[in-house]
C-alpha cells in the first residue's frame, strides 16, 4: 500500500439543486491511494502524464486523457483512459475539449445524429459552451445557416465576431422564443441541437422543418429543478415528421480517429478556433465548477493543476 502527500478539491456533503463553494474544499495530506468513499476527490474528464504504469499500453511520459480526479497525483485503472494523445502540436488543453469528450459530442451529434447538408438552416442553443461553439463552426464548415442563443451580450458578441455564427441572440431578452424564432428563421429550422430543452425546445418545435432533425445533446435547463417543465409542442413532430433522437457520446467512440483526420487539419489551419475559460490552480477548482451553473464561465471551463 504506497502513501503519497496529495491535495484534492474534496466534495463535503451531498448535492441537491446548485451546489455551492462551501460545498466543496482542498484538503491536504497524507493519503493511502486506496481512499475510504466518503473522502474521494471529484472526478472529471482530464489529461494527464504516464508517470508509472504496469499495463503495456501506456508506458512512462505517454500523455493520455480520459476519466481523472481533481487531484495533483492519481492511480487511474487503463479501463478509465479514453485514448493516448499522439498529437501534441496543438495545446494539451484541447484534449478536455475540442479533442476531447466534448468536440466528439458536437462531431457525433451533428454529423452522426444531425445528417446536415448544405443549405440546411441551423439552431445552436447554449452556442458559446463546450459543445455549442463546434456545432456552430461544423455547420459552417458544412455550408449551413447557423444561429446560436446564450446567455449574456458578451457570448453573443463572441459567437458572430469570433466563432463565425451567422446570427446570435440574448435569451434572456426575448420575451417570446417563438417570435424570435421566426425572425431568425422565417422558413424554419432543418437542425435544432438541444442542448437546453425545457421553453427552447418548445418554441423550437413550433418552427421545424418537414423532415427536420433534433439531435438531444442535454437539458441543462431542467437538471436542477424540482418539477421539469412540460413540453407542450411535441405533435409537431407527427406534423412535420421531425426525427428528434437523443445520444451519449461514448456510443460514438469508435469514430475518435476518424474525428481526429478531420477535425485536425482545420484547427492547425485557422479554421476552427476554440475558446476556453481557464481556471489555475486547485484552490479555484471550486469556484470554477459551481461558476458553470450561472454561465459565469465563456467557453470551456478548463482547470489546470499542474502545468508539468
């Protein structure tokens, strides 16, 4: 049994509704890396350095990513590593994000789920997160239409100046989402990419397409509430024979090298750009998470805990 002198952001109780700073706290110490339940660090999609290893796969100074601890040194079992990262001419941070568990969401939602063409007329919500921004730059890059809804003027702004959307709109000024819907898109709407749910996918539903599609990425509006909202529109889809299909992203693995010769050549030529809200230091690791549930973050919320 080796002991290791370790820091950890440590989650202290359980967790209803909108967790909180207080909720969580760094501890350092002397640990067994065998940890009782109760004191085991928050887990996460990171990456990490190979430091020792007794599986042939992974040897000493491989970089990999997969499912790792907020925690300066871990013991993580080769069935929790996704893939090893070969390509280190692009940030290692990409790897938590474009490269990484959330580019192959927004690649196997609106490639594999979506079946985009061009021409095809695009809606984004949360645009400006992890997913959202990929869906917007893939549509493009399809020859699509694309509009994209946040939460603040900044990410609208960061959404038509940087990320290449046609069109974006504040949410929370627009009174009325159908309305604003058919401003946006007076034929309708070919792809809706819900990353929402809740009144957005209402209002969506009452402007798709014949034959539209909606990929269901999440439904971040209704996690925390204690009674989900109804969605009232649903016959649209009888209507209009809209296929409305939700998915998880590790059914889709198998397509990473796949993902990888097409989506590298693009960001080493400016094509596709990402943007990250980075987060140093595990002392900043609980504010950063619980910042996610107000939107507080712009772009991917990243924590670096060690820059070696």
């Amino acid at each position: 049994m080796a002991h290791v002198r370790n820091k950890q952001v440590i989650l202290r109780d359980y967790v209803s509704g909108f967790p909180k700073e207080t909720d969580m706290s760094i501890v350092e110490s002397t640990l067994t890396l065998k940890l009782p339940e109760a004191s085991k660090p928050l887990t996460g999609l990171g990456v990490a350095k190979v430091l020792e290893s007794g599986h042939p796969d992974y040897k000493k100074g491989d970089l990999i990513w997969g499912l790792t601890k907020l925690e300066e040194y871990s013991l993580v079992p080769s069935t929790q590593i996704q893939f090893k990262i070969e390509h280190t001419d692009v940030p290692l941070s990409y790897y938590t994000g474009i490269l990484g568990m959330p580019g192959m969401t927004a690649y196997a939602g609106f490639f594999e789920v979506g079946s985009p063409k061009k021409g095809d007329k695009v809606f984004v919500s949360a645009a400006s997160g992890a997913v959202g921004q990929l869906v917007g730059q893939f549509a493009k890059l399809t020859g699509c239409y694309v509009v994209g809804s946040a939460g603040t003027k900044e990410k609208v702004d960061l959404l038509k100046n940087k990320l290449g959307f046609d069109e974006a709109f504040n949410y929370k000024e627009e009174p009325d989402l159908n309305a604003t819907l058919k401003r946006y898109f007076p034929e309708g709407i070919d792809i809706y990419f819900d990353n929402v749910g809740g009144k957005t996918l209402d209002a969506v539903l009452l402007n798709m397409r014949v034959h539209g599609r909606i990929p269901v990425c999440g439904m971040i509006s209704q996690y925390n509430l204690a009674q989900p909202e109804g969605v009232t529109n649903l016959t649209n889809l009888i209507y209009k024979r809209v296929c409305m299909q939700g998915f998880v992203v590790s059914d889709f693995y198998h397509l990473y090298p796949k993902f990888l010769e097409f989506l590298l050549p693009h960001i080493r030529e400016g094509k596709v750009v990402y943007v990250e809200d980075i987060a140093e230091g595990l002392e900043n690791g609980p504010a950063a998470f619980v910042g996610l549930f107000s939107g507080r973050n712009v772009g991917k919320q990243v924590l670096l805990v060690a820059r070696e």
